[in-house]
C-alpha cells in the first residue's frame, strides 16, 4: 500500500519523467491510428496504462518507455478493430530498397507536397509508419527505435531503409499521376 509520501514521490517521478512526452505520445497515435478521435483513446489509454505501470519503471528516458507503451497499445488496438490490418502481403516491388538518389524520381520527392508526404505516411503498413515516426518526426535514435518497438536494431535498419523506398515510390507514383492529369 502506498502512503501519501510515496504516493507524491511516484507522482513528482511521473510528471518529471513522463508527462514532457505526451506531445510525442500523442503524435505518435494520431499517425499509427490516422485519426484524431482514435488517436486520443490510445494515447490516453496508454497514458493510464503507464501510471499503473509506473512503479515498474527502473529507467530514466520516459520517453522510449512511453512510446513503447503508445506502440503496444496501439497494437491492442488494431487488433480489437481489424484482425486483416495486420497481415502484410509481400511485394517485391514495394519491399525492395530502391536506390532512386540518382533518378529522376529523387529530384521529383524533393518537390512533393507536405500533402503527398502525409498521405504515403499514412499509407505504410503499421510496422513501417511507426518506425519512419520514431526516426524522422521524433528523432529517435535506432536504439531507442528498437527499446520503444522491442525490435533488433537491425530489423529496425531493415524496416527504415524499407519504409523511406516505400515513400519515395508512393510519392514518385503520386506525382506522376498529377502529371499525367490536364
């Protein structure tokens, strides 16, 4: 049982740890979900989620153990809404690593539009998005990557490389689609 001094240590570790990354947590749902009123439920559950746990917490990044939480919460919450969203069919043209940084194509996702870099965002399968959020929107380190998704640091690379090839073709596609149109 926890006496009122525990209890107010607990919450000063709390607010000292955890609570500067909501911002992060909170970013972090609404790209997996890719909706607002969703992403408030995840990251409010799994904000709860980690103040229960909290006593269980022996590190000092919040942050990598708070996005671990978004993470595993989210993938509670897929499940619940859609057993199919989480299977991945593999496509060779959408997996292989593309070298594209001398094409035509690089010179063409410079140009792309804060629009067409949010759509193919929210486009990656979740294991992709999560990773390309963690990296270039939190700026991560591939180590706290792998602690927060409990992923090898090389799948991590692996998932990177993967999810950035992904972007550059959706976006390349995109704008020659726009191209194409009168």
């Amino acid at each position: 049982m926890e006496t009122g001094a525990n209890s107010g240590e607990k919450m000063a570790r709390f607010e000292r740890l955890v609570l500067p990354h909501l911002d992060s947590a909170y970013n972090l749902a609404r790209w997996m979900t890719r909706n607002t009123a969703d992403a408030e439920d995840v990251a409010q559950e799994a904000l709860l989620r980690a103040f229960r746990f909290f006593e269980g917490f022996r590190g000092e990044d919040g942050r990598v153990w708070l996005m671990a939480i978004v993470r595993n919460t989210y993938l509670t919450w897929i499940r619940r809404q859609s057993p199919q969203q989480n299977a991945i069919e593999f496509d060779e043209h959408l997996h292989t690593d593309l070298e594209l940084s001398l094409t035509p194509e690089s010179d063409v996702l410079r140009h792309a539009t804060v629009e067409q870099v949010r759509s193919a965002i929210e486009s990656l399968p979740p294991e992709y998005r999560e990773v390309i959020l963690m990296r270039e929107l939190e700026q991560m380190s591939y180590k706290e990557i792998a602690a927060a998704t409990e992923s090898a640091l090389g799948t991590v690379m692996s998932r990177l490389s993967r999810a950035r090839s992904m972007l550059r073709q959706r976006i390349a596609n995109e704008r020659r689609t726009e191209v194409k149109q009168p």
